[in-house]
C-alpha cells in the first residue's frame, strides 16, 4: 500500500503542475483581454486555456485489503484514514475532474475556443479578432470560472497530497 500511495504522490504532483500551467495561461488570456494588449506571443497561453486532468490512482492494495478484510488492520486510525482515503477523498476528485471539470471544458470552455480563436499554422490558437474579444465579457466570465475551477482542482489535489504523505507516515509508524 506504501508503494501505491507513494505511486499515487507522483501522480498528484503531476496533475498539480499541470493545472497551475492552465491556470496562469488563463490568468495571462484575462489580463491581456482585461488591459487590452495582444501580442502573438500570447498565442501559446492561448493555447493552454483548454485542458484537465485526470488523477490516476493505484488501487491494487486497497482492492487486496478489501478482499483480506479492511479489519485485518487492528490500528482503528490507520483502518478509517485508508478507508477515508480510497472510499470518500478519491472517489470525490475523480468526481470534481469528470462531473465538473471536464463537463465545463467540453460546455463552456471548448465552444467559446470555437467560436472566438483560430488555429495558427504553428498549432496555436489565436483570437479571430482581438479587440472584440476584449469586451466580450461572456468569453472572459467563462475564462475566470476556469481560473476559478483551476484553483479549486488545485487546492483539493493539494489536500489529498496532504492525506496521501500523512497516511505513508501512519502506515511507517505503525510498521516500525
């Protein structure tokens, strides 16, 4: 369970890097819609507006424990954090990330790239016309949802990071 939670770690830090990536692209596209200064250089966070993440978790041990019996653990506060962990906290992000994040990307996010951006020949996007762009304010409200969907993504990744290291140290501890 060690292994594929410290498995899980590595998985987490990555999601957390790339939605912090997401996140100052679009806090970069809203600051330049915002102040009104494009540049082509911007086409790259322009870009980077789309996109998820999908935190792939390592649930080997935990199915073994279940089939053993999760009561095989005498150590009551071990047993409900592993409980707690695999049951609730993992089962609530795979819920943020395919009900609200990836609903949002493909309702919101997806059509207003459409409908507002053109592909470059470099494989970026690019506003079809900029200073029209900087006073629509539907585009720039779905832009700052996503900012603020980011941050929320972020913060509980960051959370279960944090469950995840204290768990490691619960189930060293209670090795020793």
């Amino acid at each position: 369970m060690k292994s594929n939670l410290e498995s899980d770690l590595e998985g987490l830090k990555w999601d957390i890097n790339k939605n912090e990536k997401l996140l100052k692209a679009n806090q970069i596209v809203l600051n330049s819609l915002n102040n009104g200064v494009y540049h082509d250089t911007l086409n790259l966070y322009y870009t980077w507006i789309k996109g998820n993440t999908v935190f792939v978790n390592n649930t080997s041990a935990y199915k073994n424990l279940e089939s053993l019996g999760i009561n095989i653990i005498k150590n009551d506060s071990l047993r409900i954090k592993i409980t707690n962990l695999y049951s609730t906290r993992y089962e609530y992000i795979r819920y943020i990330e395919q009900v609200r994040d990836e609903k949002f990307q493909y309702e919101q996010i997806i059509p207003q790239i459409n409908k507002h951006l053109r592909l470059t020949s470099e494989n970026l996007y690019q506003p079809i016309n900029f200073e029209e762009l900087s006073r629509n304010n539907e585009f720039k409200s779905v832009i700052k949802l996503n900012c603020d969907l980011r941050n929320y993504i972020i913060i509980t990744y960051k959370d279960i990071e944090k469950m995840i290291s204290e768990l490691i140290d619960a189930i060293v501890l209670e090795l020793k």
